[in-house]
C-alpha cells in the first residue's frame, strides 16, 4: 500500500491517511478482506507517530471501512464499495 503525505497540506496527517485509505478502497486498491500494514509498521514507513496512524485507523475502524483482527493484530478492509462511495458523497 502506498500512501502519500504532505507536511504542507491543510488537513492532518491522520485525515490525510483515512482519506487515502479510504480512496484506494473505492477504486478497488484495495480489496475487501486484503491486510492492511500495521499500526506501527505504517508509523515506520511514513516516519510518523504511531499514534498518528493508530487515529486514522481507529477513525476508519468508526466509519466501518476496515475491521481489526483479521491476522495477528493487523486490519483489513470490510465494506462494498457503494455503501462507500454513498458515505463519501454525504460528507461532501
């Protein structure tokens, strides 16, 4: 998974990754039931907070786009696409 911040961008870094995360389950990027990286492997890559990461995913977690538990700690995403995209369009 690649994900893309900015240090100069308005939003926070944890919205930058759920809004990431988000747009590469809507376009198929990722897959229902694929893993994600870790909390503290994605904090690696990115050279982040781990709790920067632990946010956006504790907010996808909410929002019922990925599920936690499905291998040794790690996440995967959950939901079909449509109910996303529906999601999405409501808060614009």
């Amino acid at each position: 998974m690649h994900i893309l911040i900015s240090n100069s961008s308005p939003d926070p870094i944890y919205e930058q990754i759920k809004n990431e995360i988000k747009r590469q389950i809507v376009t198929g990027a990722l897959k229902d039931g694929e893993i994600l990286p870790s909390i503290r492997k994605l904090a690696m890559d990115l050279q982040i907070s781990v709790i920067t990461t632990k946010r956006a995913y504790d907010d996808l977690e909410k929002e019922g786009l990925i599920a936690f538990g499905c291998w040794e700690g790690d996440i995967c995403s959950r939901e079909d696409k449509e109910l996303i995209k529906e999601k999405k369009l409501q808060a614009d």
